[in-house]
C-alpha cells in the first residue's frame, strides 16, 4: 500500500515517461509489451520528482535526494489509489456494469434514469451533462479515469455510471473508484487472446464485486448459466443482492413479446404485477433495462419502473437507420461475440414480416481472439437467412485471410472484401420486409487496417447507401 503523503505539489501524474514534466509522478508499470522500469532515467531527466515503481526494483544510484522512491507490492492497483488521490474529485455517486455484453447499453439507461446532474462512461466515452467525448477503451487508464471523475464532480455532476472491462478490473484499473453498487450482466466467449481460459476470464468479472463496500448492492442476472456462482461469491461478501430475469427476485420477467416498435412485457416488482412497454427491440435489452434500474434505484424498484418506457437506443446498439428507399429496416449493431450476435439476431428474427429476410452482415477484428471467428458464421448462417462476410478492423493482418477464417464456419455465405462496398450490395438487395443487421463495429468512428485509423462510421455508410440506392 502506498504512503499516505501530500499530492498537492506535484504537477501532473502518468505512466508515460514521453509526458512526464517537472514536478510529475511516474509509475513504471511493467506491460505486456514494455516495461515501465526501462523508463525510470527518462523520467528522471524529465523532472520526475516522485517515482513508484514494482518492489525489488532497482534503485538508481545517483536518485536525487529530493525525489520520493515508492516500491509496491501491487504496482497497478497503487498507481491506480494514487491517481485517486491526486485528483481528489469524484461524483457522489457511482455504479459500474460488468459483463461480455452489454455494459454500454446499461450504463447509458441508467444515466437516463437519472436524468440531468448524470453521466455515463465507457466504450461510447462520455456523455450527458454536456460534457460529452468519445474514448477508445471500456475501462480508461488510471490517471484519465480519475482526471473525469474530477472534471465531473467539478461540474455538478452527482451520479455516475461506468463500464468495467476484465481487462481494466484485473489491471487494477478500477482502484480508488469509490463505487456503492455493481452489475454482472453475462458472460460468454471474448477476450480469450488475453485470458486464456473462461475460468480466468469470469474470475477477472467477479473481482468487480471486491470493489464494493459491505452492504452495498449487486445486481445479478439470473437468468445466466453462471448466475449460482456469481450469486454466491457476492454473497461471501455481504453485498445486498438484486436479481433480475425469468428466475429473478425483485425483478421477475413473466413473460413478454416483440411487437413492431418494441416489448410488451408482464414484469412482477417486488412481488407487484406490472404491465410495461419497452420502447427497444430485442429481448435482451429487456434485461439491459432491468440491470438499469436495479442499479439505479435499488430501493425504489416499483416507483420508478415505469421510467423504462421513456429509453431510447443507444449510438450504435440496435440502431436503427431509418430512410431505406424500400422500407426495409436496417440496424446496426456492436455485436462482435458469438454470443452478442445470436442474441441480436434471435432478437431481430420476430419483428419479420411474413415473406421477409433476415439479412447479417459480419466481420471479425484482426490481431484478436481467432477461435470466434468461425462461430460468428456458423450462428449467423443458422439464424439469417443471408449472411455477407466482410471486413471489421483488420488492424495488421490480412484482410481476406481473416474472411477465408470466418468462412469456415459457414461457406454458404456471400463474402465482400470492403466494408463500403458489402453495406452497399446489402442495402441494394433488401426488399420491404427484409431486415438487415451491420454487426462489429456499433459506434465505432474509425477503422483500423494496419496501423491506421481510416475515418469510417457504419452508420454514415448505411445513410451514403440509401443515397446510392
């Protein structure tokens, strides 16, 4: 644990030594790539006047006496305290989502739930109470975390809510976050390039409930193959539970059905018979909305229900782009799992008009989890009734050798290499009551082939479409 000592004459606090000035903290994280350690000179004769650094690290034999040297036994969960400290600023109230799918959408509803002095925070970046930007990662680094929840507090903001990857759970990315409740939403296969087994990856989601206080809430989808487990290990310790779904507690889905603009859905609250109409296609964003507002109100579940039926969408999840010459409906989507895309494909499936085609179009990210590409075109071919395989990021592999992959698991799919020109051919094929669904990349405004990022928006490229078509 890291000395308690006063921040207020440092200027700045990073893991970079590119960026360090004079008077910065530097903390030389060891990476998977780089060491931190190999930049302790740089970031001494840039000014750094604090060093924390992984215990056993040796200590420079000319270190300034002026300059704190700081071992740590736990470099990346300190590292993370002492952005804390440093900034010393954060909202009253903050919630985190974790889970293989979706997290975006649960943090965006429950920002909506709570209306004007909230914000959000993860994939998408941060939005609402006018402080909206975007970011690249689920879980930001320490010092950027901590820098906007400083910002947030110093603008009013009162309530956050945030997504928290495995990644950045397991890094310790997360420390010195005062959280007063959590949500596990699902898991499924993704991230195994980093994890390596699904064991290691549900035990990195778990360790969000370590975050929490005693006493504090966890919301926990019941209706998961996992859902015993993620129940028990929240109960070793002490957290007061909520539970949602068909096997849920305090919210019990009865049943429900898909109709043209969303779900009806017959809910029991808190043991009380609710009718809602969910403004949002798709089963699972039933769910998403459930995990919402047990994480919004866990105390107030039955008067605030009702709120569910005034969400709108989120930028990039199940979107729907309207404006196709024919009148086809078209959405684009996030989905790049196995398991994200069944699920919006089986949620697509029933809004089908009678003659109509269920149309996905799918890629998958290069230098990522191989072993899902297959599955992507084996559930696509077993659900739509086209499949066109395209392009994702292919980042720096072989575009076409990342297609041959993904066909494997479904040869009868239509393969186009470009992302533009497969979401040309698949809006210029849909009839009136055909469906199709843009999956992998959501709200993503970039994609990256090679070492660049190339501006490109599949919603954009829908809209260029329609003109085209």
């Amino acid at each position: 644990m890291i000395k308690a000592l006063d921040l207020s004459q440092y200027k700045g606090i990073t893991n970079d030594s590119r960026v360090v000035q004079a008077g910065y903290i530097f903390a030389a994280l060891p990476g998977v790539k780089q060491d931190g350690r190999a930049y302790i000179a740089a970031a001494l004769s840039a000014g750094a006047t604090y060093l924390l650094v992984p215990q056993g690290t040796e200590k420079p034999a000319d270190l300034p006496v002026a300059v704190i040297w700081q071992e740590s036994a736990d470099i990346r969960a300190d590292y993370a305290r002492l952005c804390g400290a440093y900034f010393n600023a954060q909202p009253d109230h903050i919630v985190a989502v974790t889970g293989t799918n979706g997290k975006s959408s649960v943090v965006n509803f429950v920002r909506q739930l709570w209306g004007d002095n909230a914000v959000s925070l993860g994939t998408i970046g941060l939005q609402g109470h006018g402080l909206d930007r975007s970011a690249g990662l689920t879980t930001l680094d320490p010092s950027m975390l901590h820098e906007i929840l400083a910002e947030c507090a110093d603008a009013g903001v009162t309530h956050l809510a945030m997504e928290a990857s495995s990644h950045g759970i397991e890094q310790g990315r997360l420390a010195g976050v005062k959280l007063q409740a959590a949500a596990f939403t699902n898991i499924s296969h993704d991230h195994l390039d980093y994890h390596k087994t699904m064991q290691a990856y549900m035990q990195a989601k778990l360790g969000l409930f370590d975050m929490l206080p005693k006493g504090a809430v966890a919301v926990i989808n019941a209706d998961i193959a996992e859902a015993d487990d993620v129940v028990a290990y929240a109960k070793a310790r002490d957290l007061n539970i909520i539970t949602f779904g068909q096997k849920g507690d305090a919210l019990k889905i009865l049943d429900f059905k898909p109709v043209h603009d969303g779900i009806e859905a017959n809910l029991q609250v808190e043991g009380q018979d609710v009718q809602i109409h969910l403004p949002l296609l798709g089963a699972f964003q039933l769910y998403n909305a459930l995990a919402a507002l047990a994480l919004a109100y866990p105390n107030q579940l039955t008067a605030n229900i009702k709120k569910l039926e005034s969400l709108t969408p989120v930028h990039g999840r199940m979107d729907m782009v309207a404006g196709h010459p024919q009148g086809a409906q078209v959405f684009v989507d996030y989905a790049h799992t196995p398991d994200a895309l069944e699920t919006v494909l089986k949620a697509l499936k029933p809004h089908l008009s009678e003659g109509g085609r269920l149309v996905a179009l799918i890629g998958c990210g290069g230098d990522r989890d191989k072993t899902k590409r297959a599955p992507m075109a084996r559930i696509s071919g077993e659900i739509a009734d086209h499949v066109i395989v395209t392009d994702d990021n292919p980042r720096t592999e072989d575009a076409a050798s990342i297609r041959r992959e993904v066909m494997v698991g479904y040869p009868a799919a239509e393969e186009v290499a470009g992302r533009a020109e497969a979401i040309r051919k698949a809006v210029k094929m849909l009839g009136a009551k055909d469906i199709l669904l843009v999956a992998g990349k959501g709200h993503e405004q970039g994609q990256i082939i090679g070492q660049d990022v190339i501006p490109f928006d599949d919603i954009e490229e829908v809209k260029k479409a329609y003109r085209e078509a």
